[in-house]
C-alpha cells in the first residue's frame, strides 16, 4: 500500500469528517522493521514514527536523528516502570501512561530533566483483562492524578478488542477526553483510521499499511 497512498486516505477522511487538512497526525510505527524500510520512509521526508518497546528505539533512532533532522519519537508501547528514565529522554511522546506508580516516575524524571514529553493515557475501553490501560471507570479520576503531578497530560489512547467493532470504542474515548478537557485523541491503526478519524482522531498508528508485512524473528 504504502505512504503515499494511507496520507491520501488520511486527507480523504479529514475531508469527509469536516476537519481541517493536516490536522490528524499520522504515526509511521516503525516496530521490528528492517532498517532499510525505516529509511525509505524517513526519505520521503516522513518524521513523526512510533515505537512499541524502549530498548528496540534506543538502539535505533539515536543514529537516525543524526542523519535525519527532525524526527518526533512516539512511544506507543507499554511502559516498565524502570525505563521510565530512558523513555523520557528519547520520546517527543508516550502513548501509554496506565497506572499511577508509572505517572510518579514520570513526574520525577521530568522534574530532574525540566521537560516532559507530552502523555496520552491509555484507556482499557474493552475492559480486556490482558491488556493494559486504565478501565473507562477509573479515567476521571486517573486524569487528575496525572495532572495533580503536574505531568502534561495532552489526551488518550486506546487499542479497541480485535473480535470488536472499534467505532463503539473510539466514541468512548472521545466521550473520556471530552469531559475531562482533553483535546489529543490516539486511536486508529492500518485497518480502522478512517473510522477513528471520523470520531475524533487527531493521531493514527498505521504500521503495515506503510511499511508492509513487520519481520519477526
């Protein structure tokens, strides 16, 4: 499929959702691709990638910022709490804040550095019990945790259940975010963005769809 054609799709969605050109940002999730289609992308003038795991990014992106200025680095993985450190060095944004110890040690490590990187929480909408993410129930109250610690907080993310028709989900995040002040909505991926943009979306994680086919092993 590829870049060109998913900002195509993109700005046909904003179009048909009556939002403004430009105003989704996509997220290129780079995760486990080989580093030449990583490249590719980067020289289409592409920047802004995601990354599910800190130490795959760190071993990663530090050389690619020195070739190609301007990159923005978004963490959409899960976080352990004991690369806390490392995350807020390396990304513009995370993707997964989910549990309060978590938003503490972010606190702290933005407080030594005088910067954060800007958070999205990650919001369990199917209340799956895999998956991480704070339950619908508790993301009020979870919103002023974060931002009682002073953490800049810039909205919500969610991974809608796989057997699930994700618009239902995308709709209960957009409710969150409404009520709470929150403007970012983090949702949508290769197979649902043009639905997620309908309801809101303001970034899209498309993987496959730009990279094609992620090589594991």
């Amino acid at each position: 499929m590829g870049l060109k054609e998913i900002r195509e799709r993109l700005a046909a969605a904003e179009t048909k959702a009556g939002r403004a050109p430009g105003s989704v940002i996509l997220i290129a999730v780079s995760k486990v691709q080989p580093i030449e289609r990583v490249e590719a992308v980067l020289e289409t003038g592409h920047r802004i990638f995601g990354e599910n795991r800190v130490q795959e990014a760190a071993g990663k992106w530090p050389a690619l910022m020195e070739r190609y200025p301007g990159v923005e680095l978004h963490l959409i993985g899960p976080l352990q709490s004991n690369k806390t450190r490392q995350a807020v060095d390396l990304f513009d944004a995370i993707h997964s804040v989910d549990r309060i110890k978590l938003a503490h040690r972010l606190a702290d490590h933005a407080q030594e550095r005088g910067a954060c990187p800007d958070l999205f929480i990650q919001v369990n909408t199917g209340e799956e019990p895999q998956k991480a993410g704070v339950l619908p129930g508790e993301a009020d109250a979870f919103v002023a945790e974060c931002r009682a610690l002073d953490l800049p907080v810039r909205g919500l993310m969610c991974i809608p259940p796989v057997d699930e028709p994700p618009t239902p989900h995308f709709a209960l995040l957009a409710q969150i975010a409404a009520r709470n002040g929150l403007t970012g909505l983090s949702m949508g991926m290769s197979d649902d963005f043009e639905e997620a943009i309908a309801l809101g979306a303001t970034h899209v994680r498309v993987g496959s769809a730009i990279f094609g086919a992620r090589a594991y092993g």
